[in-house]
C-alpha cells in the first residue's frame, strides 16, 4: 500500500507538469485529487485495512495529498504568470496613446457671479444668511410695507400655492424681516442670496425664476453715505474701478429714501447699444434706507436704529460681464451654452 502511494504520487507529479492549459489543469484535479480519485479511495478506506496498517498509511496518504495540492496550487500560478506574459508580449501596450479623456464638470455661470459677490461682501463683513423660498404673502409684502391692495404689487405678481397666504418669494427682500427678527437688538450686516420667482412673461430679459441677492445692514447712526460707500466699493471690485456709476432716486415701498444704481455699460463703455437701450448704462440694483415700518416689523426702534439695504441680480450682472443677450440661457441646460464658462 505504501509503495501504490509512492507510485501514485510520482505519477501525478509527472502528469501535473504536462498539463499545459485550464482544461488539462482540472481534468488532473480530477483524477488525482477528486472524490472518486485513487487517493481519496484509499483515504477513504482507512477503515477497513488492519489496524497494525492503518496509522503508517494514514500518515503517508495525507502527506501525498498535501504535497499534491501544494504542486497543483504553484501550477495554476505559474501557468496564470505565463498566460500574462504572453498576453504582454502579443499584443505590446502602446503607452504613448492618449489617456481617455474625463469629464470635468464646472459650475454654473450664475455660481460663479454669486460666489464672487459672496466673496467681495464677506470682505466688507457681510454674512450669508439663508432664507426660504416658500414665503407667506405677510412677509414677503405686508410686512414690507406692502399692504394687500397697495398699487406696488403690480410689481411683483406671484406664484399662489393652494395653502392661503403662502405664495413663492418674489424677491429676497422677506428675508430682511426673518433676519432681523433672527437678531434683533444686535447689529446687522448681511446678504440673502436665493432663487426668486415672479408670474410674467418669459421674455429675453425677464424668467419666471431668477436669483438675487439682498443685502441688509442695520444698527446704530447708518447712514446714506455707508449704502453708498458700500455700493460703490462692490461695484469696483466686481467691474473693476475705471468703471463709472451712477445713482439715481426710485421708489420702493420698503426704503425711503430708495435709489438704484447704474453701472457704465461694460459691453459698449457706455457708447449705447441695444443692451443699454442705448443709454450706456444698465441698472444692477435698487436700494434704499431701511423705511422705519419695516425696523419696527424686524423689532427695531426707528428712533435708535437705521439701515441701508439692497436688491441685485447675478444673473444680469453676469449677462453684463460675459455679454450674454438672452436671460432664458441661464436655465436651458444647454451644454453648449454652458460649457462656454
Ligand atoms: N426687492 C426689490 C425687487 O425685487 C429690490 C430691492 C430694492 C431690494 C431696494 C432692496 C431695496 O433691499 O432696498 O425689485
């Protein structure tokens, strides 16, 4: 029995080293290592050999199978290694070939304007402050001194829900009210950037859907000539300081005094062109003094207290800067478009 075992071990040796593919590999695991093989038979029938037998060959059996399966193990590997050389040496890497190019994403036009306004306000010491778009009709007109029926309405038509009094926000001007209630007594300096929507015709200067940033400062002895200094300083860093402006007086019910500013036409320098109308310049805020019914509805003594605040919109200041003619590509999703920033 042991020399049969002797026998078996240099036969399936030698049989391991002639299998020379997967095929030949598993017939051999078969044959030598499988259930029915004469190993395991042998293995198997341990029992029924005399006992005086049974230890010697027990032993020797299953040295056989480990040294089997170790022989069987190292031939998978090496026929793996020699399978991937040939692989590596028919078909030769070309590794001069260009990289398969990646898709990087950017942001949005309007991101980039939004995160720059961002940037130049936090320098002059304004906060991001978040507020909602879903608004009631109290704050985002009542509370603004806009009361229901007011002619300023006409304005700013809304988006109702079917909730009564809740409408979609048509400015970020609410947010002034969340914020000072937010605050109130302390010193405010802030702006609320966000989406803002507005029922009106689609047209190539007016969506449905646009964002704006206000902008919202309130305290102790503030002044018209801290708006204007303040206004005047971000319309320098966003348009560069050669760029001219200019205020002129408006009305907004939320501010008295209110005013809007101007800038110089960045596509002409002012000369007149069908973005100015012809006037060399573009209007990209309004602004005001806080009006004394909107601190006292923020919490805020009229008598103690003053603020300046204003509107803007990224998306025509981003116009303004890349020369874009139509409002409606913002939001098209057109890759073509897009990709351009
Ligand atoms: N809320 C105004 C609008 O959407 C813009 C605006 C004007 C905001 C004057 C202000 C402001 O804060 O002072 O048309």
């Amino acid at each position: 029995m042991l020399n049969q075992l002797d026998q078996l071990e240099r036969e399936a040796l030698a049989q391991l080293a002639e299998a020379g593919d997967a095929a030949a590999l598993e017939a051999w695991r078969v044959t030598y290592l499988g259930k029915k093989s004469r190993l395991m038979t042998i293995l198997g029938d341990l029992g029924k050999l005399p006992p005086a037998e049974r230890p010697a060959i027990g032993r020797r059996g299953n040295e056989v199978k480990r040294a089997l399966e170790a022989a069987y193990a190292e031939r998978v590997a090496a026929l793996k290694q020699e399978e991937l050389e040939r692989s590596l040496t028919a078909a030769p890497l070309d590794v001069t070939l260009p990289g398969r190019p990646v898709e990087i994403g950017r942001l949005h036009p309007v991101t980039q304007t939004l995160r720059e306004i961002y940037a130049v306000c936090a320098e002059m010491g304004f906060q991001v402050y978040r507020s909602r778009e879903v608004e009631t009709d109290e704050m985002n007109f009542q509370l603004l001194n806009i009361p229901p029926h007011h002619p300023a309405r006409d304005m700013w038509s809304t988006f109702y829900t079917t909730v009564p009094g809740v409408i979609l926000r048509t400015h970020t001007s609410p947010g002034q009210i969340r914020v000072m209630r937010a605050y109130c007594p302390e010193p405010i300096r802030v702006i609320l950037p966000g989406m803002c929507y507005r029922y009106e015709q689609i047209t190539a200067r007016s969506e449905i859907q646009f964002t704006q940033v206000e902008g919202l400062a309130v305290g102790r002895h503030i002044t018209m000539a801290d708006l204007k200094g303040t206004l005047v300083e971000f319309a320098r860093r966003m348009f560069g300081a050669d760029r001219r402006y200019r205020f002129r007086a408006s009305y907004f019910p939320f501010t008295e005094p209110s005013a809007e500013m101007d800038i110089e036409c960045v596509i002409c320098d002012g000369k007149g062109c069908p973005v100015c109308k012809y006037t060399g310049w573009v209007e990209i805020l309004g602004a005001g003094m806080v009006h004394p019914v909107v601190l006292r509805n923020g919490g805020y003594d009229p008598d103690v207290y003053s603020g300046y605040a204003w509107g803007m919109g990224p998306q025509r200041i981003t116009m303004l800067r890349y020369q874009i003619n139509d409002i409606r590509y913002f939001w098209e999703n057109d890759l073509r478009f897009l990709e351009q920033f």
